[in-house]
C-alpha cells in the first residue's frame, strides 16, 4: 500500500505538473498586465505594517522603555499614544496624562496591561504586537491576486533595513509570511517520499 501511495503521488505529480504550468502562465500574464500603482500600493502598505509608528504622523520609532504610553520622536510631533491600541491622546501635559490614565483605567482593549499598569514588559508587547502584525501582512496579502506577486511585497519588505530589523525584533521572518502555492506543497511531499522509498 505504501508504494501504491507513491505511485498515486506521482500521478497527482504529472496532473499538477500541467495545472502549475497553466498557473505560471496566467500569473506571468498577471504580472505583466499589473498596474503599477497597484503593485506599489501593495507594498507601501505592507511597510505601513511592518513598521512601528505614531498613532499621529506616522513616524517610525524603534526603541521604547517599556511603558505601554510612547511619546513621538518626531520634533514636529510629539504627542503622546498607547502602544498597544495606538490611540493619540495629544500633546504636552494633557496628552500625558489622559494616556497614563488609559492604563490605569484599563480602558486598553489590548492584553499587554491586564492589571491596569502602564509599565509593560517587552516580551508581553512583542508577542502581542508580533499577532497583530502577523494578522495585518496575512489580510494584506490574501488581497493579492498573485503568490509571485504577494512573495515579491514580501522581498521588498524586508530589504527595507527599519523594517526587517523591526520584524526581527518581534520574531517575524520573511518565511513566515511568503505565500507557498499547492503545487509548492505537493512537491515537498513527494520529495520526502522519494527520500523515504531510497
């Protein structure tokens, strides 16, 4: 039975084998009938994601002390938002305290706060902030007709130096977001079979 397994893998093999073909070949014409500004769109967004910003300006930040409220980095900015649920609270005195107050009200839909303090350990806000990303790229890219297509937002992604040390720092790497087609699938199989039968 094993080998009758095999034997209907390779079968399945030659039948993929035309259905990817005639997948390349609508892909290829995708690729080239694409609009530009689409593919564009596609990857400014998967930056967007990719990148920790201000709730206000959209300002990349990098570092934090593990406070759940993060002041902008931006000069021209400044205001104050949680970094979890990324709502502004606005700037100078103000801003500062209707954020602190978010936390200690435990009005943060977030879970990286449960007990209502603003002091939040890293590994609790990267675990969150690594599923929230993971869910953000994984709507993103379900949107894009073509895995070749969605695999090079992916490539261009993580030849951004902020994003992929940013997505390193939560643990994301680009396998972990790459689209794989069926026949991608198949063919490991397989290959583990063949390793198997020898």
């Amino acid at each position: 039975t094993y080998l009758a397994h095999v034997h209907a893998v390779r079968d399945r093999q030659q039948l993929q084998a035309i259905e990817t073909e005639h997948h390349q070949a609508f892909e290829e014409g995708f690729q080239a009938g694409m609009d530009a500004a689409d593919m564009n769109r596609y990857k400014k967004e998967a930056l967007k994601i990719a990148l920790i910003r201000c709730a206000k300006c959209n300002h990349p930040y990098y570092e934090w002390m593990n406070c759940g409220v993060v002041q902008c980095a931006n000069n021209s900015c400044e205001s104050y938002f949680c970094i979890a649920c990324e709502q502004h609270f606005g700037y100078d005195q103000e801003g500062y305290l209707l954020a602190h107050a978010h936390f200690e009200k435990r009005q943060c839909p977030s879970p990286i706060s449960p007990d209502g303090s603003f002091s939040v350990s890293r590994d609790a806000y990267y675990a969150f902030k690594r599923g929230v990303t993971m869910d953000k790229f994984s709507a993103l890219l379900s949107k894009v007709p073509s895995t070749a297509v969605a695999n090079e937002v992916v490539e261009h992604v993580f030849a951004d130096p902020v994003a992929a040390a940013t997505l390193a720092m939560l643990g994301i790497t680009s396998s972990m977001l790459r689209r794989v087609d069926a026949s991608d699938l198949l063919e490991q199989e397989i290959m583990c079979l063949d390793e198997e039968v020898n």
